[in-house]
C-alpha cells in the first residue's frame, strides 16, 4: 500500500525517497492534505539466461501444434484475419 509524502518531504527528502523506491516502495503525494500524484517503481526488466527457461518449462506439458492451432481457429472470428 503506498504511503502518504508531502510534498515538503518529497523536497527535503528526495535522496531517501529514491532509495524507498529502488527498495520496491510507492507513495501518494499530497499538497495540503490532497493527493496529487503516485510514485510507483519501474518494473525493470531481468536478464534470465537459456538454462534456466529451459529448466523452468522441462516439466510443462507438450502442446500438439495441429491441437492448438485448431483450437484456436474455433475460438477466432476467421473473418478477423486475412488469408496468408
């Protein structure tokens, strides 16, 4: 849940603010007791080498390509999408 930042702490405090935020935290910032705006973390990305995807997903079931491609055309409106 993010928490309440005045807009005093958000100016005096910046340094620390940024660092709560590298730590994953979010905050409302108010002006005279009236939220103004959120700051929310990036979602940054994370590099995850071949091994381990490939060792993540060695225990997903197979998907037949024949199967799956005939459930999906009996889902799609085939007028959605051009011939090709």
């Amino acid at each position: 849940m993010p928490r309440d930042l005045t807009q005093r702490e958000l100016r005096n405090e910046s340094g620390t603010i940024m660092r709560l935020l590298d730590q994953g935290e979010s905050f409302i910032v108010t002006r005279n007791g009236v939220p103004v705006g959120q700051l929310t973390p990036l979602h940054r990305r994370r590099f995850v080498d071949a091994q381990t995807v490939v060792a993540l997903f060695a225990g997903a079931p197979r998907v037949d390509a024949a199967s799956f491609r005939a459930d999906i055309d009996a889902l799609a409106d085939p007028a959605a999408f051009p011939d090709g």
